[in-house]
C-alpha cells in the first residue's frame, strides 16, 4: 500500500490549497496540477474532493471566487484567491500539522521505515 | 471529450437543478476539460485521457454536504447489486458467440437433415434409402447434441439474470463501441439470410427450365436438395448473428437510469409501455396470433390469393391498438 488513504490527507486538502493559493491566485485543474507536480504524483486531487473544499472554504471566507479571462485563450474561468481569515487559518493548519506529526512520530517503528509490507 | 461530458452528465442527472447543483457541475467540468486538453497536448491518446480524467473525477458523495443533495445521492445509490467487471463482460460476449454458434449449427444439421432423402429419392436401390435414413438420424443427434451440452456452460453467467447487475461506465461505453461496431455485419448477415431463405426456390424453378439430367440424379433431387441448403445457411447466419447482438444488450441493459454507468439501451430503445398487463400481453401474442389466423384460413380454404388481404388489415388493427392501449 503506497498511496495515501483518503480518510487521512483529508484534513489536510485544505492545507495544500491555502498553500499554493498564497503565493497567487488560481483555478481548479492549475491548483490540482500543482499538487500532482509538488508531490511527485504521489497525491493526486480528486476532482469532487477539490471542488468540495473550494466551496466549503469559500462558506467558511477562507478564500473568494472571481471569474476572470485566462491570459490568451479567453477563456472565462472561476479564479480563487486567499483571504486574510485564510492565511490565519492556514497557519493554524500548519501548527496543527507539526503537532499531529510529532505525536504520531513518536509511534513510528524507526528500524525499518520503509518497509516492504 | 465526448465521453467526458456524457459522464458527468449522467452522474448529475439524477440531481435537481439547483444553483448550487449548476454551479458544481461546471465548475468540475471545466476541471476535467483541462486535464483533458492537457493530456491530449502530451500526446496521451483519447482513450486513455478519457480513463484517466474519469478515474480522478471522483466521488459525487463527497459533495452532497456542500450542494445540500445528501438525500438524493444515498436515494439513488443502488443497494447491493454485484459489479460487474469489464474482463467479465468480454468474457461472457466470447462464450455467447460460441453458445450462438452452437445452436446455429445445430439448426442448420436440422434443416439439411433430409436431403440425403431428397437426393436419394426415386432410386430404386435399398442401399441409397438406408444411407439417406442414416444421414438424416446423425444430423439429428449431432444437432441434439449441441442443444443439449452448448446450454451447460451459459449457466455460469445466470446470474446477470437472476442478481441486480451492474457494470461501470467504462465498461457500457466499451460494450456500446463493441455493439455500433458490430452494427454492420449483422445487418449484413441478417440481410445475406433473409435472402437466403427468399431465394431458396430460385435454383428449383432455374433447374426446371433448363431440364437437365446429371447422371442418376433427377431434377427433382438436386432442387430439393438446393432448397434446403440455402434454407439451412440463411437461417444459421440469421440465427447466430441475432445471438451475438442480443448479447450485448443483454448486457447494456444491466444498468438502469439510477445507476451511473448509465443506460444506453432504454434511451436509444424506449420500451413500450402498456397500459394494465393485459394490454401488454395482447400486443405480446398479437402477430404470432395474426400468423395462426392467416396460416389456418389459407389452408383450409386454399384460397391463398385471398388471404394475404389479413396481413394490411391486421396491420391497421396493430397500430389502432397500439396508439390505444400505450401509456
């Protein structure tokens, strides 16, 4: 079992959105590409969990939608970006997590991390 | 791209038409419509662009907090029926071409069983009888053969009958492909057989002009014999051609209008509906019951150049009924 449970990196969707989402503004399949490059493909988004969080962020006010031309193609397409309630949150996440990972690590056999199981 | 859209659609298609519901739905497919041209521009072809946009699309579940649907997605989930996967459907399209051409076989060793009779009749000979006996009883048993064993190994898929069935999207889109790439060769077949059977009594009345005698054989004998062979190969290439292609819509029909692979047979081929039970079997017997009538008449009196006026009649009664009884 190489890939990641769903149940587990769940909470952590949210995480990685903010994340690209404060270096700039973007959309759906730009944010999930940037996931798939970051992690090495070793997590890809699905569409449904990506729109998912979308909207329960933006109910939240982490973030805000806005419709906007794609540069060349004209395209209008739904754009993203993070709000100041969102950055708090984010980091919040971000404490959260280095938390979580020393609990957990402490649980961790050390001899053979990467086992063959 | 095509592929795509029918997709979501069909997974949206049991939703209300909410804002929310409206908004998601574009929202993802401009998602899946990026992934799509961007693996496209990388050279990965249609088929597997499609089957990789479609595995990642996900899972409506996860959205039915969000667009307020819960009630509908659990509605609308099938309970318990048994996938069925794609190496199992290609499976059970193989065994039932082979299943079809059993009994197409053994309906044409039937039919040409009596022509060692046919040729051999009028000789005079004993020997020539017992050989055209003989001929007619292996054709027989060789075909009962057939019927009987060739059933024996269909029994493994009675359970696409007897369970609730259903088989993903991808699975109906290949089988869909499989059936419009058959489309023409059953057509042909189907055509090639029906003439078959029509022709049949061409070389008979072609031999009769011509009054040509081959050796002991009578004119008789060859037209007869000629009549059942082409009888006997129209129907095998109607009978095993019409068992391949009800076998994929055996299995197209797997799934209903809930179910997300989604239904192409009952779209494309709405079944009729009734309006009581007895309507429908009326309409069931009714051209079988036509046919008893015509044949009865005709024989009795023997004025079959009267009779074929009850098949534009029963005809007009067909579709009266039909515009009648339908819901």
């Amino acid at each position: 079992m190489n890939s990641i449970s769903s149940d587990v990196i769940r909470g952590y969707n949210d995480t990685m959105i903010l994340y690209l989402l404060m270096q700039r503004p973007s959309y759906g399949y730009e944010i999930s590409k940037q996931i798939k490059q970051l992690t090495q493909e070793k997590y890809i988004i699905k569409e449904t969990t990506l729109y998912s969080a979308f909207t329960r962020m933006e109910k939240n006010g982490y973030i805000e939608s806005f419709s906007s031309d794609e540069e060349g193609s004209g395209k209008r397409r739904t754009y993203y970006r993070i709000t100041e309630s969102g950055k708090n949150f984010y980091k919040e996440k971000c404490r959260e997590w280095i938390l979580t990972k020393e609990v957990v690590e402490h649980f961790i056999l050390k001899e053979e991390p990467y086992g063959n199981n | 791209m095509e592929t795509i859209r029918n997709y979501l659609e069909t997974m949206f298609s049991s939703l209300p038409h909410t804002p929310e519901v409206l908004r998601a739905k574009n929202e993802l497919w401009q998602m899946m419509e990026d992934k799509y041209n961007e693996l496209r521009n990388e050279g990965i072809s249609d088929n597997e662009a499609v089957g990789t946009v479609i595995s990642e699309f996900g899972n409506l579940d996860e959205l039915s907090e969000d667009l307020g649907i819960h009630s509908v997605v659990t509605h609308t989930t099938p309970i318990n029926s048994r996938k069925v996967s794609l190496e199992e459907c290609k499976q059970y399209l193989k065994a039932r071409a082979s299943f079809g051409f059993k009994i197409a076989l053994g309906v044409l060793l039937c039919i040409i069983s009596p022509i060692g009779a046919t040729l051999t009749d009028g000789f005079s000979s004993s020997i020539y009888e017992a050989f055209g006996a003989c001929f007619l009883i292996i054709c027989v048993a060789a075909a009962v053969v057939l019927f009987v064993s060739s059933p024996i190994i269909m029994h493994r898929y009675d359970f696409l009958k007897q369970e609730p069935c259903t088989i993903d999207f991808s699975t109906t889109h290949y089988i869909n492909d499989q059936k419009e790439r058959y489309r023409p060769t059953y057509a042909l077949l189907l055509t090639i057989g029906i003439v078959l059977c029509i022709l049949s009594f061409l070389p008979a009345a072609i031999l009769d002009t011509l009054n040509l005698k081959l050796g002991r054989l009578s004119i008789d004998n060859i037209s007869g014999t000629l009549l059942f062979i082409f009888v006997a190969i129209g129907v095998f290439m109607i009978v095993l051609t019409s068992m391949i292609n009800s076998s994929y819509d055996t299995l197209l029909k797997l799934n209903d209008a809930t179910t997300v692979g989604g239904n192409f047979v009952s779209t494309q081929h709405p079944e009729k509906q009734y309006i009581s039970k007895t309507a429908a079997t009326i309409m069931s017997v009714y051209w079988t019951t036509v046919t008893c009538i015509y044949l009865s008449i005709s024989f009795l009196t023997f004025d079959w150049h009267l009779t074929w006026i009850i098949w534009p009649i029963a005809s007009v009664i067909h579709a009266v009924l039909n515009s009648t009884l339908k819901k």
